[in-house]
C-alpha cells in the first residue's frame, strides 16, 4: 500500500515537471476551460522566485493564487490573462486537470454520499444525527453528521470537520465519511473513539460544494471561489452577514453563528502540508504556539506530509506560504473564536479511488488527534 500511494504521489510530481517542458509548445487555445466560466482560464506560472508574484496580485485582486511552489504558482483567471502574464513576461502552461473516467465513476456521486450519510444515521441513531444546514446553488443537499454518544447534552465542546470546499479536491470528503464510519462502528469497542464521542460533540461536513464534486471543477455552480469569498477583516469585506452571499456561505455562516465551536479544520489537496493562520496578514497570530504546535502534531504522524521537501515538518503560515484573502479559516477564528487549520491532503486532487482506504489510515491518527487538542482549550 504505501508503494501504490508514493506512486500516485510521485506520478503528479513528474506529470507537472513534464508540462512545465512543453511550455514553449503550448498556445492560448489549449487552456483548460472550467465547468462554470466566472475563470475560464487556469495556468501554473513558472516563477521559481515568486519575484512578480505580489505585485500581480496588488494590481489584480480579482485573480485567485493557489498551491505556490518552488516552481511557481497556479493561477485563475479570465481570459484577458494570458495577455497580462505575456505583458510580465512569465512562462505559463495550462494546468489540465486528468480525471479518467474509472476514477470518475468510483467515486461516489455527492447524492450517494448524502445517501451514506442518512444511512449511518438510522444504523447508529443513538451515535449520530444528520443535519441539512442549506442547499447549494443546484439545490444539493449540504449536511453535516453530528456525532456524540450523549447527543442530549448540548453543553458538550463543539468540534468541527469541514472538506470539499472546492470541488475538485475531493479526498476530504471520502476521509470525512470514513471518519464518520469509524466513530460510529468502533464507539464502545475502540476506547479512544469511545472517550471523543463521550465527551465531545463532533460535526462533520463532507462536501460544502457538491456542485462542483459533481462537475469536477473548484468553484461552485456560479462559478465562485467559496474559500475566498467569506468576510475577511482585513478588506473592504469586513461585514459579517450572509447577506448576498453564496448559498453555500451563507449556509456555514449562517450555521456557526448558532453553535460554540472552539476548534476546527478544513480540507483541500493539490499539495501536502498542514496551514495554520493567519491566511490574509502578516500579524502573528493571538495563539501562535499553539497552532503552530497543533499542526506539528497532526504532520508528525503523517509521514508524507511531515518528510514534505518544501515545508518545514510539514507545516506552514497561511501567510508565509500566500495570501489568501476571504478564507473560511481566519473569518472563523476573527468572528467567532474558532480555531481553524487548513490541511492539504494530497499532491493529486482527485486520485484512483484505490487509494483513499490508505489515505485514511495514514492520516486517521491525526484525525482523532486534532479533536484530542480541544482537551487544551
């Protein structure tokens, strides 16, 4: 098994570095159109140094950055650019995201994983509850599993798991429905389960955007980014309502303000590494040490993640890594004292299905182990 997920890894690491040869071969017409076109045009610049990167971003704001590299950065756009990177001068080739259709067809549809879902529940009811917090732009259902052994007492700590943001990064999910197994199955059997449901009230998210899972694409069914699209303190956008809002944000913001949540993590791939805050300032973050000590400990027993040969132990500042401005991690913590932690699962965002039973079991001890930190809360 961990020959067959090196070797996934490994594949993605030599498909890039073959694209990145084909750079001069390559033109304006081939670039990879997305499911919905609010940005139709997604490249990875070559730009080793990241010399031209903040001033891109400073000028166009709209642009989304994502999965900077020692090789450079991924960028989203429209199509004027392809014009603006050839005005810098940088080297650029379409990212062409290769989903076979075997791999397509194993995963299950976002309807059968809500199906799985209400399954658990009526086989565990005393364990687990399900909870439909709002419906996506195509009217999919979003729903959260709440996991408790004493689901009565709602003075228990709130913890929470949410993956699938964007649509295409879809191994967060299929470990956030196999964690979900896990708990329910082994409570009363396995005594570290059976502690956490005890004690805690777990929810879990497995996709907050099953439009995009369904057309394989990140953004949502109208196109929009929805980790740069909550309210960030340190824009213009600073207002913390729901109001005209995606769907999908005003469903999670709508359901935090609910609920006392004390910490929490988000799910993504397309690189290997856990990211604590802040996401879009420099500032420290009010609980330094001990984010960054949370997220040591869940890369440490993450071989993959931990040996990472471009982040340190497998971790990294939001910031120092690139910004991101509306993300669903600081507008957490800034509005609602919630810690969260983004985590990057995978270096392919959408692998053969084969491999998400070892993925699960390489990261399954860090999983429960995040809920564990909520003892030092």
């Amino acid at each position: 098994m961990k020959n067959t997920f090196a070797f996934v890894k490994t594949s993605a690491i030599v498909k890039t570095l073959v694209v990145f040869v084909l750079i001069g071969f390559c033109s304006a017409e081939v670039f990879a159109q997305s499911a919905y076109t609010r940005y139709p045009v997604h490249v990875q610049v070559v730009d080793p140094d990241k010399a031209k990167l903040k001033r891109l971003v400073s000028e166009y704001p709209e642009l989304i950055v994502d999965h900077v590299s020692s090789l450079g950065y991924e960028i989203y756009g429209s199509k004027n650019l392809l014009t603006l990177l050839k005005v810098r001068h940088l080297n650029f080739v379409p990212v062409v995201v290769e989903v076979s259709q075997k791999n397509s067809q194993d995963y299950p549809s976002p309807e059968q994983t809500v199906a799985r879902l209400l399954e658990l529940h009526a086989k565990y009811p005393k364990l687990m509850t399900t909870i439909e917090i709002g419906k996506s732009v195509q009217h999919r259902s979003l729903m959260f599993a709440r996991l408790t052994a004493k689901p009565d007492d709602s003075s228990l700590p709130e913890f929470k798991y949410i993956a699938n943001m964007h649509g295409d990064e879809i191994v967060g999910r299929e470990l956030m429905v196999k964690l979900i197994e896990d708990l329910t199955a082994h409570y009363g059997s396995d005594p570290r389960i059976t502690s956490l449901m005890d004690h805690y009230q777990i929810y879990i998210l497995p996709s907050m955007n099953p439009d995009g899972a369904a057309a394989r694409t990140r953004f949502n069914a109208n196109g929009v980014d929805l980790n740069r699209s909550f309210p960030d303190f340190t824009t213009q956008d600073n207002e913390n309502t729901p109001n005209q809002r995606e769907p999908e944000i005003q469903a999670i913001m709508n359901f935090q303000a609910t609920h006392h949540f004390k910490l929490s993590a988000n799910f993504h791939g397309g690189s290997e590494v856990v990211n604590y805050p802040w996401d879009a300032q420099e500032a420290a973050f009010p609980l330094d040490d001990f984010v960054k000590k949370i997220s040591l400990d869940y890369a440490e027993k993450v071989p993959y993640i931990y040996q990472s040969t471009q982040f340190e132990h497998g971790i990294t500042n939001g910031f120092q890594w690139y910004q991101v401005l509306g993300g669903m991690q600081d507008w957490s913590y800034h509005y609602y004292n919630d810690i969260q932690l983004t985590i990057e699962l995978t270096q392919t965002k959408w692998p053969s299905f084969s491999t998400v039973d070892q993925s699960y079991q390489l990261n399954r001890d860090s999983l429960l182990g995040l809920i564990e930190e909520m003892n030092q809360l």
